[in-house]
C-alpha cells in the first residue's frame, strides 16, 4: 500500500488538491520561505477574527553577545488576575516561519486554555546555524521567567511548546534549561517534532511524497541547522534531542504526532526513553496523518481530535483541570 492510500479520507481530499510538481524546495530558501508565507496566507484567509485577545511586541535581551530577540505577548483584553504562561516556538524546519504566522493559533491558546502566550521570532539557519537558534529561545523564556509578575504570569505554571522545527527547538530547550538550572517549566508540548539528525528511522526512508515534509527536505533542513551534513559525531543534543543519553529530570513531556509522518518512528522513540527515564509522558499517534495535518485540513475529524486532545493536555498542566 502507498502513502496516498492509508492516508485519512478527509486528508487525502486536501492532500491531492496539493501539486506534485512544485514542492517546497529548501534549496531555494527564499523562495521557499516566501512560499512557505503565501501558503499560510492562504490557510488563514476567510476564517473570522478572534475577538477578545491583544497581542504587543517586546525586544528582549538575547545571548551574550547577540541581537536582542523579539517576542510577541499575548493575553485576554480583560485578564483580571494572574494566568498561567505559555511560551510557544514556531516551526519551519529551523530555516522558515515567523511569530506572525502563528498570531491565530496564539489568539486561541489564550481563549481555550486561558493563558497569557509568549511566542519567540528566533534566528533562522542557515544565516545563523545552531546554537544560535535555540539560544535565543533561551534567552526570550529566561525573560518570561524573569518577569513573569509584570507579565501577570505564574512561574509555576509556565509550559514550553513547539510544532515541527519548533518542537525540535523545545525539546533541546527544555535540556538546557534542565541543565542550567535557573528555570523549572511544568511542561514540554512537543507537536510532531524534529529532533533527530540522522534521518535513518523506516519513516525518514518511507515518507518521500514531495506535497509533505519529507526525506530530502529534512536533510536540507538539518543540514542548515547544523552547518554540516546530519548524521555525524558530536551532534549537540540541543540541538538533537534524540541524541541525548540521559533524559532524567525532564518536564513532564506531550508528545502528538501523525502515523504517517515523517518524524513518527523518533517521536515514539523519544517518548519511550522519556517513560524509562522517569518523565510522565503523554503519546499520541494519529491515523492516517502526514506532517502538519491539523494547519492543512483544520476542519477534518482527525484534526479536530488532535486539537481537542492538545488543548485538554496544556489546560491539565497549566491548570490542573
């Protein structure tokens, strides 16, 4: 059976409306980025505004050294009392992707969940390779920590959150911020994420179709994160978190992900070694779901599930209910 066909009936209808001959090619990043805009341009138009959310601008300090860093603060236009937090990283295969792309998704966190969200415009690869990116996540969540009381935050209940490259970039962030020391986030939200380098699981070997994220783009992908080729010695497990040999003392971990994505195989993996390791962890695995199904067929049955299933887990860690 080919990958067309043990896709979910509501998502194969979007997937073959998808062309075959214009991938996104990552070997033209700005076209791939301006493409990659365009699409969720179009993804976002016609669905009604989200009343009762405001959303401002913070320049804060960034690494020693580095750029300020940008993020973007959003809360109820009538929060009354302090509310739990939430900081949230885009994805883009670490080379693609803005805060403003996800400004909806932010204004329904805040309505859902009831938090105030903190999304951080990190620096891309391959213009500033890794650490560079997950530095400034460091340093964009060490300011949400620092001023959570002016932020109207509860720093016990602060969950760190990403999709795709965003995941991967929450994974290795919740392993430095354990080694670190200086910050104790509730929970690590984990959404399909990328975390492993080497691309050698069955999935990376089976999932080629060029209308989702596959094989070759997570080469390219990795390739600009790490300045290197993936698959080498000494690859950082910040910024490959699968590379990690000691997952102890994490935070408890929300790990969604779809059967027929890419990353299912190093998704599964991670989340078992974080069960071994003594981290409740929470897996679910969707059937018949390609990489991003939820933003490219946000009205299907499966997509839905996955939002009320993602939705109930950071309501249960932010607020425990």
């Amino acid at each position: 059976m080919n990958f067309v066909d043990q896709v979910d009936p509501e998502l194969r209808a979007v997937l073959e409306k998808m062309p075959t001959d214009r991938p996104l090619d990552l070997s033209d990043l700005p076209r791939a980025r301006a493409k990659m805009k365009k699409m969720v341009a179009a993804l976002l138009a016609g669905m009604p505004p989200i009343e009762g959310v405001t959303s401002e601008d913070r320049m804060v300090p960034g690494p020693k050294g580095d750029p300020d860093v940008r993020v973007r603060v959003y809360r109820p236009t009538d929060q009354a009392a302090q509310l739990p937090g939430l900081y949230w990283i885009h994805g883009g295969g670490y080379v693609m992707g803005d805060v403003e792309g996800d400004d909806r998704l932010m204004q329904q966190f805040v309505k859902r969940v009831g938090c105030v969200a903190v999304s951080v415009d990190y620096r891309l690869a391959p213009e500033n390779p890794f650490p560079a990116p997950v530095e400034d996540c460091y340093a964009g969540l060490k300011w949400m920590f620092t001023h959570a009381a002016d932020l109207r935050i509860d720093p016990t209940h602060i969950a760190i959150a990403g999709a795709s490259g965003g995941g991967g970039l929450a994974a290795g962030l919740a392993l430095m911020v354990r080694d670190r020391g200086e910050m104790r986030p509730c929970l690590q939200m984990l959404i399909y994420p990328m975390i492993d380098d080497r691309n050698a699981t069955p999935a990376s070997h089976a999932i080629t179709d060029p209308r989702v994220w596959h094989r070759e783009s997570n080469r390219l992908g990795w390739r600009a994160y790490l300045g290197r080729e993936g698959g080498g010695p000494d690859v950082s497990p910040y910024a490959a978190a699968s590379r990690a040999t000691d997952l102890r003392n994490l935070p408890p971990a929300y790990i969604p992900t779809g059967a027929l994505d890419l990353f299912v195989d190093e998704n599964i993996e991670y989340a078992q070694r974080l069960i071994q390791a003594g981290v409740p962890t929470e897996l679910h695995v969707y059937p018949g779901a390609f990489h991003g199904f939820d933003l490219f067929a946000p009205s299907a049955a499966v997509s839905k599930q996955f939002k009320a299933d993602r939705d109930n887990a950071l309501r249960r860690a932010l607020h425990g209910k």
